[in-house]
C-alpha cells in the first residue's frame, strides 16, 4: 500500500480514528508519521487502555523538616535506617505508623521476649 500523505514511499503506519461515530484511515510511510509525530512503536491496545483507566498512584513525600533535636530528616533515616536521637520517634510518629507493621510483622508495639518460666523466690 503507497502512504496517502507523500504518494510515493511504502506505507507503514495504519492509523484508524472513530471520533463521534466517524471512522476515519490513514496509511502513512516512516517519513509521514515522523513529520505528524506518529510513534512508529507496537502499542498493545489492552494495556494502554488500562493506563487510561486506572488511577495515577499518589506519592506522599515527608516533611522536609528535620529533628528539632538532631537535625535529622526523613529521608536520612530511610536512607540510613536510624534516628538519631529518641526526638526523632515524636517528630516522625505518623510516617512510623505505616512502617512499623511491615517491620514487626503486623504488630504496632515491641513487646519484647518473656521469660519462659516464671522465676522462684
């Protein structure tokens, strides 16, 4: 098939258009679809529609404060994996509280190891 645009190169690019129940076709050569901004990749149809569909995620970034006592932000904990100093537990409180399950395995609160039997006087 000979592109529709130029009328001379070998088409490449078949672009089908349904916009208001109108159907409209085009077949353009690598030049023509270069010069309309055509991408000449594969786009699989399925998962371009589920691009459009589902909801962008939405990235929630920390504070940029820091510590009031040591100066320490957010991301040079998770960058580092500690605090540096106990202020820092009070100031990041609510980012703990999402982290704190995946860390303990569900569990919000250490409660630390008991003692297996109970100790004689």
């Amino acid at each position: 098939m000979i592109c529709g645009a130029c009328k001379q190169a070998e088409a490449m690019v078949f672009i089908k258009q349904i916009i208001n129940n109108q159907v409209s076709q085009a077949a353009l050569c690598a030049a023509c679809a270069a010069k309309a901004h055509i991408s000449l990749e594969a786009v699989d149809p399925f998962s371009a529609l589920l691009q459009q569909l589902l909801p962008k995620p939405v990235v929630q970034r920390a504070k940029a404060t820091g510590c009031p006592g040591c100066g320490t932000s957010w991301a040079d904990f998770r960058s580092a994996g500690r605090f540096g100093c106990p202020r820092c537990y009070t100031q990041f409180s609510a980012h703990l509280q999402s982290l704190l399950p995946r860390i303990h395995a569900g569990a919000y609160a250490h409660r630390g190891k008991s003692p297996k039997r109970p100790r004689n006087p």
